[in-house]
C-alpha cells in the first residue's frame, strides 16, 4: 500500500466506496459533550433541509463557542451541496 497526501483514504475511503452518503469523523480524540454539540447542530441543520456544507459550518460555529478547540477536528466528506432526502417508501 503506498501513502499519497491529498487522498481520501482508511474508513471514510471504504464508507463512501460503500456508497455511504456522507462520512463524518475526526481527525482526533474529541470530548464527548463536544462531540454531542457538533452532531446535534449537524443534524438539525440537516432535517431543517439545509445543505451538508450549511450544516457543518453551523456545527463548527456552535463548537467554536467552546474553550475547547476540538471543533477543528471534524471533517466530512460529503457532496457540499447535498441534502437529506427521504426514501422511497
């Protein structure tokens, strides 16, 4: 396996070639209540039919209120404009 900069790769890699959505995650160790923060604003920012890119800046604007600077941790790749859709019933 060779390592290049630049390039998706480990579990957002194998979610996404799953033909996942979105991939969420951090780039370190966060504290849980932060973590809770992030992902609450995220999805309510997404079931309020706003876009992915949207409601990840709505999350980190949330975090960043926190002494905590783990709200840099979070990356999501993802489709910016992409929204929540419901499934075919």
């Amino acid at each position: 396996a060779s390592v290049a900069l630049g390039q998706m790769g480990g579990f957002a890699q194998a979610f996404l070639n799953g033909k996942a959505g979105a991939f969420v995650s951090t780039l370190w160790s966060v504290d849980d209540k932060l973590a809770r923060t992030f992902v609450e604003e995220f999805y309510k920012q997404l079931l309020a039919g706003e876009t992915v890119a949207t409601a990840v800046r709505s999350a980190r604007d949330v975090g960043r209120q926190s002494s905590d600077i783990s709200w840099l941790a979070y990356v999501v790749y993802a489709n910016p404009a992409a929204k929540l859709e419901a499934l075919p019933e």
